[in-house]
C-alpha cells in the first residue's frame, strides 16, 4: 500500500496503493509487515486487514487450504464483493507453499461463507 518504493509508484509494493487511488474496496490479506506510511494509511482509512500471523494461526482463514485448489485463483465473485486484477501474496507460512504470486488467468466463483471472508 506503499506510494512509492524504489523509486517508482508501479513497484509490487504499490499495487494496493493504486487499487485504493482507484476508489476500489481491498482486503490485504497474507501482510507480513508495514511501513510507517502503510500503518498511518490503514488506520486512517479502516482497512481491514488479514494479518499473515492471522493465517497461521486459524486454518478457517484461508481459503487455499480449506478448498485444496490446485491452481491459485486470481480473482474470486462473491455475493456482494469482486476482487480481479493482479494480485499478490508471498510467503503464507503455514501453507503448502512458502511462496506464492497470483497471475491473472481465471476466476473462481465461491459459494456464500466458504470461509470468514469470502
């Protein structure tokens, strides 16, 4: 959810911060750790935020463990809530994977409350 890192506003640590500038709903999910700006930006917006110590400590919490997918979704529709585009998640501990990025290639239509956040 950074501004900027690295010089460059189009860095993988800025795509949140783009996807909120575009007035759309987020749910960070997997967040290892934040900076200063990213804390100030999520208490002044509420963002929800799944914590990746959350994830570790309650299986319910993610769904790649729950529904077994065999290919990571890039997008999920639920009843009231779309999440597309790119997104991101490294390093899930507690997951069979240690790392893990998401690639635009399908979507994955869920049923009402297949997990907390669904």
């Amino acid at each position: 959810m950074r501004c900027e890192y690295e010089g460059s506003h189009h860095n993988h640590a800025c795509v949140m911060r783009r996807v909120l500038e575009m007035g759309l709903p987020t749910l960070p999910r997997g967040i290892r750790a934040i900076c200063r700006e990213e804390a100030e930006l999520i208490a002044k917006q509420q963002i929800p935020v799944i914590w990746d110590r959350d994830i570790a400590r309650d299986a319910e919490l993610c769904c790649f463990r729950q529904h077994n997918f065999q290919e990571p979704p890039t997008s999920i529709t639920s009843p009231g809530a779309t999440l597309s585009n790119t997104l991101q998640a490294s390093g899930i501990r507690g997951s069979k994977s240690e790392s893990l990025l998401l690639v635009a290639t399908k979507t994955i239509t869920a049923t009402p409350a297949c997990c907390k956040f669904c």
